[in-house]
C-alpha cells in the first residue's frame, strides 16, 4: 500500500508534499494540507516540534514509533446477527482504504504492518436491532499493528461496540464506512490495563443521507490516542461524534478530531467531556472542522469540557475551525476547563450527601451529559458503570 | 423538642480588601415549632448567618458558638450538620448538569435516612409533595436546578424540605423573585411542613409580605451584623409601616 500521498480531491487544487522536511519547517496553514499517506516514510518522525506530536512525546509510546509493527496477536472476538458477516481482507477488497487515509505516522505504520483488514459487513436489511460486538483482548506488550473495517450497507440500522481490555501496545486504523440512508451507531470503549499504549485512528466517510453517531469512550491504559475524524461521499450527511475520558493519575489521554465537509448540507456534531484526577493526568482535545468551499448548507457546532477535579491535572483544549464559504447554516464551537465547582459540593452535602458521594454525583453527572445522547440504555448503564469504576478506582 | 442556640457568633469572610467582619456577636434560640422571621436591610449579615449555620466554607467563625441539642455544630462537616437536622433553603441554588432532580433526591433522602427509601412509598410521597407544590411529574427528569426558573427552583428547595423532613429549617430569602401565586404554593409547603414534622423554622427575608403567608412568632431586626431589635409579629407590621431608616441612622 505504498503509494503517493493523494489529497486533491473535492475540487481541491492538487498539490504535493515534498516529504517531511518541508512539512516540518512550514507550518501547515489549512487542515486539508496535512499528509496524507499511507506510507510511513511520508512522516517526519514523531517531535514536539510537529502539531501532531505537541503533546505526547516518542518515549511515550513504548514502541508505537517504529516504522514496522508486529501483526496484533491478541484475541479479536466477534458477537453478531446471523445476517453479519465478518472476514479478513487484504488491501485489493474495495472496502480497504475506501474511508480514509492515515494522517500521522504511527497509523501509516499500522497500515503498512497488518497485512490484513478485519472487515465487518452490515447487510442492508439489518434493522436498529443489529448489535455487532468486537471485543479485542491481548496480553501482549509487543508493539503491533490491527486495522478494522465496518461497513454499514445502504439503508441498514446497526450498533457496532468495539471494546479493547487487556494489556496492549496497539497502534490501530478503523474505517467506518456509512452507506448512502444507512444509520450506524459506532461505540468505541477503550479500558486498558495500565501499562497500555493505544493510538487508533477512526475513518468514517457517510454516503448520501447517511447518518453516524460515534462515541469514543477511553477509560484506561497509560496512554491511549483516538483520532476519530468524518468525511462525506455525498450531500445530506449528519455524524455525531460524542466523547468520554476519564484520566487519572499519570495517564495520558488524547482525543484529536476532524471532521471534512465537503458536500453541501451535512451536518457535524461534536460532544467530548473529560474528567481528570490525580497528579500528572493529562488529557488532551484538538477538534478542527473544515468547511470547504463546495460544503454549502453546512451545519456544525463542537464542544469540549474538561473538569480538573484537583491540582496537578493538566487538560489541553484546542478547537479550530476552518471555514471556505460564508453559505452556510451554522459553525460554532465552545470549549473550556474548569476545576470541580466547590458549591455544587456545597449544595450536595448541606443535603446530607457526604463530600465523596457528592463529587462522585458531580462528576458522573457532567460526564452523564454525554451519555445521555446514546440513546442506547443498555450501552448507557454498561458506561455508568464503568464510569463509577473509574470513580471508584481513582478515590481509592 | 429540638433547641438550635448561636451564641455571640462573630463571623469573618476574606474578601479582596482584606479580613472583613460580617457578624458581630448574634445571639438566638429557636426552638420545634417555632418561626423566627429575621429581617434586615440589604448587607446586614442575614444571608452569613444562614450560610454560617449550614457550614459554607467561605465563612470563618472567629468567636461564639452553635449548639443543635447541646452539640457542637461548629465541629461538624456540612453534610454532618444536614444529618443531624439542619437544613437550608437556598437563595440560589447551584446547577448540577447531568444530575436528575429525581436522582438527587433519592440520594439525599437515603444520606439522611442511612438507607434507601423503599420504592413505592417514595415515589408516593414524592408525587404527592409535588402535587401539593403545582409541579409537573416531569419535573423529576430535569437536571438539579438546569434551567428552572426562578420560582421553580424556590419550589424545589420546598419540595426538599418537606420530603427531608429536617428538625430546623433557614429559609434564606425564599420569597425573593417570587410572584403573588408562587408564594402562597411555597408558603403553603413551609406551613404544611411545620405542621407535619414541629418543624422550627428560621425565616430569613428583606421583605414583610411572605409574612402574611407564614406567621411568625418572634421577629429580629439584623442591622450591621447583630439583632438590634426583637418582638412579638407587631414588629413586622411597623417595619412595613416605617421601613429599616429608623435602624440605620442610630
């Protein structure tokens, strides 16, 4: 799969990239300039210096910085309708590179290093009941590669839940294919054991009318980097992109979004909230929304909340919007940060609730807010759990 | 029969000018069954009290004592001094997004009660109080004071206090921003509350009118942080009548 970096598209004017040490010299001025390459030699190597890497340093990453990776040895087990059908498909199916393509190196290695993709098929006559359930499982440090393929036919329903437990240096592509009228649900849980290093990138490209919603929920593992990013096929689109961390001590969690509009009449949503707690947890949020000149009729907001729940946390928020046409219906975004508010302790407590049980309400309450846009309460109750998990494991 | 005692309270807050003395020296007993109206010009202290008796950490007690039964109240944490019987109506109660009003209920009645309340008599207790107070069953499904309007989170607070069942209540100016009907529904959950558990309740208002609502049985004139004058109801009628210069310019 190693080919030219290919962007030009979209009535973009094509343009090259002359490798990375122009890249890394000029800064990139627009969104849609940045590498895209499939090949890791395309990639300046992972520095402070580049956007990407501001925040989560090479020794970081156990590993994950290499050019090549062991395939993912773990166990990747499947739980599925009868009418699903699910394979392992080299880079000649169509479906394998068809949502996107990798935009920093540690996914370009992952591309080049999982000879093969495991490819979910959701049938066009699937209904909202469908719930397809890939549990990745490993107790292997070794730095390896995975890439997952969904793809939701025209007019299918479904909810697809991918959870990744265990221990695991896993650097992972999934692509998210939305058929034209077809309506997914992507959950994407990250709950690692500490020790863990995990970047995934997330591709999803929707066809006509088609609709997304993706939740990325990351709970454990040292750190642990998703970069989920939308892009449309065909006018009439509308992803939501809804996310939850929960960082404690020493742990590093990332969150880097994109969402490209380029047909008219789409629609983006954008809902991340982190909670952090303890010394040295670090979490960080970089949401760019392009609109380009083609994407009239565009309608997107982003928003991001972090509350820091004491001192010697750290949470990085950084929004960008990027708009080539005044013709469109709404372009916003909100961010901020803030420390754990003591009056709503106040009010809890002058009820009776003691001061652990009241920050435990706080916070499973500004993170519920995500959570209550699933829909799903079945997915909504297995995350309040988890999430009091976490609670539970950080005040201990 | 419970006694709520503050004694000599002299209450400091730290504000960008420096150490600032807010009360200086209250003395005051409320008894079960008793209503205390305590009326004051705006920056009297009448709001520091209520705050100094439910425990809010911005305020320091410099001198002076709280008793609840003879316990120390002042040794106690916040939610301490809810379980042991105190309660504050809030003149501005804090928004808890992602927090049910349902939820947060159920998880202050079982602090209180050391166990969770059982289902079906909760949920009764709970529609009826709510019915009583004109509030849509709805409610319930709202996050804790997100987007209530003024008179809906004076209702909430009342609702509160009559599902907790407290022994002393400070109702910290729970008329203001309230119109004439609002009033009389909350006025009517205080009375309904005082009657169902000889709630003794400390009425704090700038106001006379929720007077007419709630009698009092003693009222106190806060001025510059202390009691400057007490009565009988007779004293709230000629407040109304001169208003608080008589008290201000001594």
């Amino acid at each position: 799969m190693a080919e030219a970096t290919q962007t030009a598209q979209h009535g973009n004017k094509a343009h090259s990239h002359g490798g990375y040490a122009s890249a890394a010299e000029v800064p990139l001025q627009t969104r849609s300039e940045r590498v895209r390459s499939t090949n890791v030699a395309d990639f300046a190597p992972i520095a402070p210096r580049e956007e990407q890497w501001r925040y989560l340093s090479a020794s970081k990453l156990n590993g994950l910085d290499a050019d090549s990776l062991e395939e993912f040895s773990g166990d990747i087990a499947t739980k599925h309708p009868e009418n699903v059908v699910t394979a392992w498909v080299g880079p000649e199916h169509a479906a394998f590179g068809a949502a996107g393509m990798p935009e920093d190196r540690t996914s370009a290695a992952a591309w080049g290093s999982a000879a093969a993709a495991y490819l979910v098929t959701i049938p066009s006559d699937a209904e909202a009941d469908c719930e397809v359930q890939l549990t990745f499982t490993s107790h292997d440090l070794t730095p390896s590669a995975a890439h997952i393929i969904i793809e939701a036919k025209p007019h299918s329903k479904a909810i697809v839940i991918i959870d990744h437990k265990g221990d695991a240096t896993l650097a992972e592509n999934v692509e998210i294919l939305v058929g034209d009228e077809a309506n997914l649900t992507v959950v994407s849980i990250q709950d690692w054991n500490a020790g863990s290093v995990h970047t995934s990138a997330q591709f999803a490209k929707l066809g006509r009318n088609a609709k997304l919603k993706h939740l990325n929920i990351s709970l454990g593992g040292d750190v642990v980097r998703v970069s989920p990013s939308a892009s449309f096929a065909a006018p009439g689109g509308d992803v939501e992109l809804l996310g939850v961390y929960f960082a404690d001590s020493d742990q590093h969690l990332e969150n880097r979004l994109f969402v490209d509009h380029s047909e008219p009449n789409c629609k983006s949503r954008v809902t991340y909230k982190g909670a952090l707690q303890g010394d040295g947890a670090h979490t960080v949020w970089v949401g760019d929304v392009l609109i380009r000149a083609a994407a009239e009729g565009t309608d997107t907001y982003e928003l991001n909340r972090n509350l820091l729940l004491n001192d010697g946390c750290r949470a990085d928020s950084v929004p960008n919007l990027e708009i080539e046409t005044g013709q469109i219906q709404g372009a916003g975004h909100a961010s901020a940060s803030g420390r754990f508010d003591d009056e709503q302790l106040f009010y809890l407590q002058a009820r009776g609730i003691t001061e652990s049980d009241a920050r435990r309400l706080v916070v499973r309450g500004f993170l519920n807010e995500v959570i209550q846009q699933i829909g799903i309460p079945e997915i909504e109750d297995r995350l309040n759990q988890a999430i009091d998990l976490e609670l539970a494991r950080s005040a201990s | 029969m419970t006694i709520l005692q503050i004694k000599n309270l002299h209450v400091t807050v730290d504000t960008e000018q420096g150490t600032k003395e807010i009360l200086k020296g209250v003395d005051l007993t409320i008894r079960s069954g008793e209503t205390h109206a305590i009326m004051g010009p705006n920056g009297s202290g009448k709001s520091t009290l209520a705050y100094t008796i439910a425990g809010h950490p911005k305020y320091t007690v410099t001198e002076g004592e709280i008793l609840l039964d003879g316990e120390d109240v002042l040794a106690m944490s916040v939610d301490e001094r809810a379980r042991a019987g105190l309660f504050l109506a809030m003149q501005y109660p804090v928004e808890i997004p992602g927090v049910s009003v349902s939820n947060f209920l159920r998880t202050a009645k079982t602090a209180l009660s050391g166990e969770a309340p059982a289902l079906r008599g909760w949920i009764k207790d709970l529609r009826s109080a709510m019915e009583d107070l004109k509030m849509d069953s709805g409610f319930t499904e709202r996050n804790v004071n997100e987007g209530f309007s003024g008179g809906e989170k004076k209702r909430h607070e009342i609702l509160q206090l009559e599902l907790l069942k407290p022994k002393i209540a400070v109702l910290d100016e729970t008329d203001s921003g309230l119109d004439v009907d609002a009033l009389k529904i909350v006025s009517e959950g205080v009375n309904r509350a005082k009657g169902n558990t000889d709630l003794g309740v400390l009425l704090i208002t700038h106001y006379t009118r929720i007077l007419k609502y709630i009698k009092p049985d003693f009222v106190h004139v806060f001025v510059a942080g202390k009691v400057a004058e007490q009565g009988g109801p007779e004293l709230a009628e000629r407040l109304e009548a001169e208003g608080y210069d008589r008290y201000l310019k001594a």
